[in-house]
C-alpha cells in the first residue's frame, strides 16, 4: 500500500470525524476522499487528531479467491495494458 493512499481517520477540534483515504497532503493541508467518494480538504491546523491506518481495508484476496480465480483475475488485468 503507498503511503499516500493509506486509510485516515480525522478529527477536528470541534468534534466532526472524517474516514477516507488520503488523497493528497502538504505542510499545511490534507485531502482526503471519504467514504462516499467526496474531496475533503481539511487544514491540519483545525485537526485535533490526524490517525494513518496500517493496514488497507480490503481483505486479503487469497481469503475470497481460489488459487484459480486469482490467476484469471490477473490474467485479465495484464489484457488492459495499454488500453
């Protein structure tokens, strides 16, 4: 998982909380897309806590895909190259 696209959660000093992947950040700001797909930008000096998940919030795939799928999964991807 790339750091800049790893979960977040954030709470500002008056209390709303944000989830959502983290999209883009700086010195002053972070963006985020929630979990209804919407750009937040939000500036970390209105944050009280700024949380980076460690892990991604998808399952592993070998957990839901046979040996078999995952190969035909990845066989298709590899036909989207260059489309």
């Amino acid at each position: 998982m790339l750091p800049i696209n790893r979960p977040v959660r954030l709470v500002t000093k008056d209390g709303r909380t944000f989830r959502g992947r983290r999209l883009n950040e700086d010195t002053h700001t972070v963006q985020i897309i929630d979990d209804q797909e919407r750009l937040l930008s939000l500036t970390k000096a209105d944050l009280k806590s700024y949380e980076l998940g460690k892990t991604s919030p998808m399952p592993p795939a070998g957990s839901t895909l046979s040996g078999d799928d995952i190969a035909d999964l990845i066989a298709y991807l590899l036909t989207l190259k260059g489309q």
